[in-house]
C-alpha cells in the first residue's frame, strides 16, 4: 500500500508558501521519522513517536483516514512548518495520517517542509 497522494493539492499548497517568501519541499519520510518531529498529543515534552497508542487519537479522524486509505482516494501531504514554531515544536499537520501510514506499514509518506529563506 503507498500515501494516496493528491498532487494537485502539493503544487497548490507549494505554491502558498512560495508566495509568501516561505522555501517548501516536498520530502518523502517514514512516519515514525515524521511522529518524531511533532509533539506528543498530551505533552508538548516529547515526541509523539514515545507513546503510540491509539487512546490519543481521535476515533471519528482515524475512521475516516483508514477508509481513505483503504479506499485509495486522494489526500494531501502531511506539513512541517519550521517558520511557525510552538513550544519549539514545527506547526505541523498528519499526525493522524501518519499514524494510519506507520499502522498500515507504509515506508514513505509525504510532508510538506517549510523553512525560512
């Protein structure tokens, strides 16, 4: 099984932060190389990767990524956003995605990376 990814929506989304000064790449990752990047759920202390289990997830979100991955429709690419820090973390969008990718054993995902020129 692979990320079914909406290209679409990676050039338009590319396009965004480009034209606001922001540098973007697309960077295909492991999903626990992506959860290693974003802050646990309950604590902004560690990682999201230190403790996976699925009670810190919402239920209706996990469903409905589950049938899409299994359905094979489109989505978008996950985000790291390093020009808007919080509590030192990236902004950040997927956490859900990748958590389905990581259950599914999927190798790859993509994320979006933005950084400062």
């Amino acid at each position: 099984m692979e990320y079914p990814l909406d290209w679409r929506d990676v050039e338009r989304k590319k396009k965004y932060y480009e034209d606001r000064g922001k540098n973007v790449e697309l960077v295909w990752m492991t999903p626990a190389e992506f959860l290693s990047k974003v802050p646990h759920i309950s604590t902004p202390l560690v990682s999201s990767l230190f403790d996976l289990r699925e009670e810190f997830f919402s239920k209706t979100s996990l469903g409905y990524i589950r049938k899409a991955f299994l359905s094979k429709m489109k989505m978008e690419p996950l985000l790291l956003d390093y020009t808007a820090l919080v509590d030192g973390w990236p902004s950040h969008e997927g956490r859900h995605r990748a958590y389905i990718a990581k259950t599914y054993n999927i190798e790859k995902i993509p994320v979006l990376v933005v950084t400062s020129p």
